[in-house]
C-alpha cells in the first residue's frame, strides 16, 4: 500500500552503487558543512543549485533546521547560489539512521553525471528490549487470488471485503464456505492502492472505503447499502482509543484532517496508518507518516517525539504486556521482500521492543486491529501470488 514511498527506497540503494564516498563527522553541522563543500565543487563556482530534503530519520525539526542553515551557508560561502529556476545541478539530501549513527546523503545530479556522498555521526544508544517474555503468535485464517483489504469476524461467521465485493462466509465441516456475495460499484474507480476498512458489531457491519461508505447486516442473509461518502473513517487502537479521520479518495493514505475522541478537530501531516498506546501512563498516538517516519503524539494531537525504522502499517492492541499496552509495526522496506512484523512498547518517547518479530511470506499490504489482543495481517504472498490474511496474537509472558 506504500508502492510510492518503497520505490523511492528501492531507487534510493541503487544510487549507493555510483560513485559515492563516506566520512564519520562529528555532528549535524558538521555533516551538512562537508556535504555542501562536496556539492560545490561539484556544482562548479557560480552555479545555480536546486536543494530539496528529505527525513527519514527520528531527527526533530530544530535539527534538520540547523542541518539546513549550516548546508545552504556552507554552499553560499563557497559562491554556489540556490535557485530552482535553470539549476546547473540538482542537489537531493536525505536525513536516516541506524541503530549506531546518523546519516546524511547527498544525492548530486549534473546532466548525465551523478555524485553520492554519505556523512554521518553517532546517535545516542538504542532503546534496550524491554523484558517480560511476550511473544507474537500467527495463524493464517484466509488465502484468496483478489487482493484482500479487510477481514471480520461477525458472530460465527467471517466477512471477507476485496475490491470487487463483499463476501460472506461460514463455517461447515471444519472448512470455510462462502453463503453469499455482494458486488461493490464505486462510484468513481478505485485508486491503484485501494483500501477498506470493515467495522462489525454483532452481524451487522459498515464499511469505509475510497469515496464511498456501506453498511449492512449478515441475518437474516447478507445486505448491503453503500453511498458515495468522504466522511472520515473510525480508526480504532484496541479498545482504548479512537480517531477520526478524513480518508484521501484519490490516494492511498489519510489527508492529515483528524477529530479525537473529545471532539478536538486537528490537522496533521498525511499518513498511512496510526495507533494509541502508552508512554508512562499516558496515552500517545503515532502517525505513521507518508514521508517515512513515524510521529507520536500527545493526547491533545502535539508532537512529542519520532520513531525510526518502522514501516507504514501499525496497529494497537488491547494487550498490556511488560506493565504496559503495545502497538505492533511492520518493519521499513522494500515492497519487494517479505516483510515482519514486531511489538513496540513507547517508554520516554522511544521504541523499545517486547518481543521477537514474526516472519511473514510477503509484503505486508493490511494491517488493522481484530479486537482483543490481535491484529489482521494481510500478507501478498511471494511464493503463491496469492493474498493471505494472517491473525496476529500478542501474548504476554508470566
């Protein structure tokens, strides 16, 4: 569901295998200072440079500033001017990090010539594993050929929604076997990455999906109303916690417009998914962001702080393992591979996390909430090509 922002991630470790140099500086200053001497010459005295940013790193935005300050003095001093008018060279910086330092590369493109230079500096020590013997436990519930958005279970029953329809579904011999189909018809097509949301509620249900809501009830047989809607969707984290927020019909993430439980109407960067957990008694939110970085939040929606390495799917559970609740987040990569997924605890505005990742067969395309202490994982399977849902179990230790 982020093919965008993995491809860009993939073209990204292409560009490592240019020509490319790597030094450790001391620090953000630094690191900006020695990139912007390279660009310059690279650029040549008097050249027009176009410079864009870019942070994929837990770096707050008083550090990128002086990041900035220092790369664009640095290049000025040095008779380079910027301008995105007829640039001589185009100038891309990204901000990342590891578990042991931060990194700042500079991407330079001058015609057909093209230049990398990585800086980086060491960050604080990582945030240590917090102990209390949890564990994530998988069980695979469903396999199909069209792509899966969601997955519920109403009553004894299960719902099944997919691009092209709503399915239902019951138990017979130990086997799933569908009872019903219902078509969807949007009103305008869907876009590349579609998305859905199901809600239940003993057997009845609605259903968000891009520019259009449905609802229904599986008794006494299936039925289903849907209407062209941009109202915001319910974003639920276990039990705990809910949001609203307003969908991007055209896209595949949420616009940033969101109303918290208490009614308090905010605008935050766009992002794909979120979840409510706790910091020290407190309850936080984290956005994960389409720019690639996942932000917490305070109760009353403020930033209060970063998490680096995360993916765009995660999701909160009613589980409170290691004196505390966890959220459960797929890790950052390419499309491509497989991915994993592992639970977090927030302490003091840091990820630590509670227990070993589970392997999945595929990228992760879905992740929601399915009550109680588990999530749905919908997995697009490498190996078959077919969409697989996975329930994924948090279970605390002793």
């Amino acid at each position: 569901m982020i093919a965008a922002v993995k491809r860009w991630h993939a073209a990204f470790s292409a560009l490592l295998f240019l020509s490319w140099s790597a030094r450790a500086a001391d620090d953000t200053g630094g690191s900006a200072r020695e990139l912007a001497r390279k660009a310059a010459a690279f650029a040549g005295r008097g050249a027009l440079v176009a410079v864009s940013w870019r942070n994929l790193s837990s770096l707050d935005s008083a550090a990128t500033s002086v990041a900035r300050a220092a790369f664009e003095t640095t290049l000025q001093e040095a008779g380079v001017r910027i301008s995105d008018i007829a640039p001589a060279a185009d100038i891309r910086i990204t901000l990342s990090e590891s578990a042991s330092q931060y990194m700042m590369v500079a991407e330079a493109a001058k015609g057909e010539e093209r230049q990398v230079w990585i800086a980086s500096w060491k960050r604080s020590a990582p945030a240590a594993q917090v102990s209390g013997g949890a564990a994530l436990e998988k069980k695979l519930v469903w396999e199909q050929e069209e792509e899966i958005l969601d997955l519920a279970f109403p009553a004894t029953e299960m719902l099944v929604l997919a691009p092209s329809k709503l399915t239902l579904y019951a138990r017979a011999n130990d086997k799933w076997e569908m009872r019903q189909a219902a078509p969807l018809s949007p009103p305008k097509p869907w876009p590349r990455d579609v998305r859905g949301r199901l809600r239940v509620n003993g057997k009845t249900f609605q259903a968000s999906l891009p520019g259009m809501a449905c609802s229904g009830a599986t008794a006494p047989a299936l039925s289903m109303d849907c209407q062209p809607s941009d109202e915001p969707w319910v974003l639920e984290s276990g039990s705990r916690a809910l949001l609203l927020a307003n969908y991007a019909a055209s896209r595949n993430y949420f616009d940033g417009r969101v109303v918290t439980q208490s009614g308090v109407r905010k605008t935050v960067p766009p992002f794909f998914s979120a979840a409510s957990t706790e910091d020290q008694g407190r309850t936080v939110w984290l956005l994960a962001g389409v720019d690639g970085r996942t932000q917490i939040f305070d109760a009353a929606f403020e930033p209060a702080g970063a998490v680096s390495g995360w993916g765009s799917d995660i999701a909160g559970t009613e589980a409170r393992c290691a004196a505390g609740s966890q959220v459960l987040a797929t890790r950052a990569g390419d499309r491509g591979q497989p991915d994993d997924i592992q639970a977090f605890a927030i302490v003091n505005r840091t990820a630590a996390a509670v227990a070993a990742a589970v392997d999945l067969p595929g990228p992760v395309t879905a992740l929601w909430p399915s009550g109680g202490t588990s999530v749905l994982a919908v997995v697009r399977d490498l190996r078959s090509g077919n969409y697989a849902a996975y329930v994924v179990t948090m279970v605390c230790g002793n």
